[in-house]
C-alpha cells in the first residue's frame, strides 16, 4: 500500500478516534482520580501554611481524604512527588472547590491542546496538507491525550515544552529554549535528556538561561516552603524510584523500561528492577551527551534524528513514567518523519504507524488487554530501532566523509 493510501486511511481512523474521546470526556465524572487532585493536595497544603510538611505522605493523606470525602487512594494516598515549585503554582487554584477546579484546569488543557496543534502545523509547515492533518489528527487520537484531559496530568504541556525547545533551537533562538526547558520542570523527568542535549551540543545561551530561572525558581520556593523542602522532594523521588506496586507506586502499570519487565515477567524480577531501571536511565544520560558531542546545524537532518533519539531515549529509560506521559512518544515520532522527509527516504512506513499506532494503543489498553507487552512499549520499541539505525547509518556516512581522499574503505 502506497504512502497517499495510508494517509488518507489515517486521517479518517484518527479523526475517528477523536471524537469518539471528546465523547468519553464529556460524560459527567463521578469522582477525580487522577493527578489533578495529588497536584491539588499539594497546593491545599501551601495555601493552608503547612507547606513545610508538602512531602509529608500521612499528611497529604489526610487532605485527600477530606477532599475526597473519605475515598482514598489505593495504599492510603497518592503522593505529590513533583517539585517545591508545583505547589505554589497550584495555590491559586485551591481557592475553589475540587470539581470546580478541575473544570478550570480542563479548559486550560484545552487551551494548551490548541497551542500544540498550532506548534505542531508550524513544525510541519512545506509538507503536503493531508500529512499536516494527519499529524494534528495522531495527537487528538492518542490514548494518552485522553488519559491526560481525565487525570488532569501535565502531560500536555510537557509535549509542548519539548516541540517548543527543537522548535527555538532549530530557529537559532537559544534563550526562549532555555525558557522552556525551565517551564518543563514542572515534570522534571521529562526533560532531563533535552538538557543534557543543550549541554552536550553547547547551546550556552540557553543552558545559561535555564540555570538563571531554575536559581530564581529554588530560591523562591525555599523562601516559601523552607529550603529543606528541596531535600525532600529529592527524597520522595527517590523512594518512587525504588518502589514497586505495594509502595503508592505501580510500577506494573507503567511504560518504560521498568514496567515492561514488570509487565512482562511479574513479581519474579522484582528483586532488581529497579537496579535495572537506574542502570538503564544513567546509560540514557551518557548516550544522549555522546550523541551531541559532533556539532549539527539545524538545517541539516542529522538534527531532528538526533532530537527524536534524545526524546525516546528520555521516555523508555525514564525512572517513573505512566501512560498518559506516552504523549511523548508523539514528538519523537514527528521529528523523526522530519528526519525522513528531510534525507529523501520513503517515509510510508512512518504514515502506516501513525494510522496504527493509536487504535493499537487504544484496542490493547481498554478492549483486550495484552498478555507480556504493552502498545505504547511496542510503539518505542519499533521507533526506537529505526532511528538506531539512521543513527548508525548517519555515522557510517559521516565516517566516510571524514576520511582522507585516496584511503581504503576497508
């Protein structure tokens, strides 16, 4: 089937599937139970002056519960483990009651959704309009949208940061990147490899500004919250880090690297997971400085291949990654259609995942279930071969132009 087929067949099967979550979101919900009311928890503590207890788990139980009128989370709470900085954010919401404010925070997710789809139309502007189309249209069908818009998650905002920082980047425009990659510690996991892109390819201006923000940002919230509460948080991830599903944490539910052996093999491999899931993010961190360590104008298309293995590499060796944050795997995939598109390679199979990828994604998560892996982990997978091998492919080819005119290939 030729590329135009599988876009055309895209287009109707996503903008399909995006109704039919528009419809799912606008059935009354009975009850929040999702991050919005962790995110909520904590800026009822700030707002109630026990902020320097924010990491206080049998309080932040407590609070949920009254909010919750006596409901509570599996394992007594779900913990508030983002940064200081979160909570004074959210202080302001706090002013209303819990549905309320989850109905003010739905429509600023709807306005974040518009910007996005605005970012993602600029980031695709010289293609035909029905690849376009088919783009905005992959986004809306994505089960972690939806997932998104129910738990009130940041996820949506964190794909805008990441297409916004390759966005700036790309245009020269290295202080608003910094800016961005400020705003994307807000959920700081996420943007832990693009920093480190920043540094490995020496975009100083805007890791100079992204450290001026975040030493105004820590010192602002200790100010608030006290300065212990930075160890705190440090602390709080890193006990996220080590815990499994008895812990507040479901590790079995999630989709990196540490969940599909869980998935896959159950509590057998619990024992070393998380050695293996910490061994695995700290080799991310290294591959990702070595993969910026040769410089690479934006206009050529080394550049958006080496983003796109920046992000996946972010998301599948991540510490603590739910589903609804496999909107990331989103803006892996376009910059690397960029990449395709950009070097003149048939870029059909790249129309044929995204026309698959979310009614996949969607038909194994709530119509049947699957057995040892998930979608959204066979979705990295895939990807994550085909832009290993453009990589190696990019290397050989640059090895071969680096060589000395008359030496042997051999």
């Amino acid at each position: 089937m030729r590329g135009g087929r599988w876009l055309l067949i895209g287009l109707i099967l996503n903008l399909g599937l995006a109704v039919s979550n528009v419809a799912f979101l606008a059935q009354p919900a009975r009850e929040q139970r999702g991050d919005f009311v962790q995110l909520y928890t904590a800026g009822t503590l700030v707002r109630g002056g026990e902020g320097r207890r924010l990491y206080d788990y049998r309080l932040q139980g407590e609070r949920q519960r009254a909010l919750l009128g006596g409901w509570s989370f599996p394992g007594g709470v779900l913990p508030f483990n983002y940064p200081p900085h979160v909570a004074l954010l959210l202080v302001p919401l706090t002013v209303v009651p819990l549905r309320p404010a989850f109905l003010v925070w739905t429509a600023a997710q709807a306005a974040l959704l518009i910007l996005l789809l605005r970012t993602v139309w600029r980031l695709t502007a010289g293609q035909p309009g029905r690849e376009r189309w088919l783009a905005c249209a992959t986004v809306l069908a994505l089960p972690a949208l939806l997932l998104t818009f129910a738990q009130g998650a940041f996820s949506l905002l964190l794909l805008l940061v990441v297409l916004k920082v390759y966005q700036a980047l790309a245009q020269g425009r290295e202080r608003p990147a910094g800016l961005w990659l400020a705003l994307g510690t807000l959920k700081p996991q996420l943007v832990v490899m693009p920093v480190l892109a920043a540094l490995g390819a020496r975009r100083w201006r805007a890791v100079g500004v992204f450290t001026a923000v975040m030493a105004i940002v820590v010192l602002g919230s200790s100010a608030a919250l006290g300065p212990r509460s930075w160890l705190d948080c440090l602390v709080a991830v890193a006990q996220a880090g080590r815990a499994l599903d008895a812990q507040h944490v479901h590790v079995s539910a999630t989709i990196n690297l540490k969940g599909a052996l869980v998935f896959a093999f159950g509590p057998a491999v619990e024992g070393f997971v998380a050695a293996v899931g910490l061994g695995g993010w700290l080799l991310a961190c290294a591959a990702t400085v070595w993969l910026w360590r040769r410089p690479v104008r934006p206009d050529q298309a080394a550049f958006p291949l080496r983003w796109a293995a920046t992000l996946l590499l972010g998301i599948f060796f991540n510490l603590h990654l739910y589903a609804q944050e496999g909107l990331m795997i989103f803006a892996a995939g376009l910059l690397f259609d960029d990449y395709l598109r950009r070097s003149g390679q048939p870029r059909a199979g790249m129309a044929a995942l995204a026309t698959l990828g979310p009614a996949l994604w969607l038909a194994t998560e709530f119509v049947v279930p699957p057995r040892f892996i998930r979608a959204p982990v066979v979705l990295q997978l895939v990807l994550g071969a085909w832009i290993a091998r453009a990589l190696l492919r990019e290397r050989t080819s640059g090895l071969r132009r680096d060589q000395p005119a008359g030496a042997s290939d051999l």
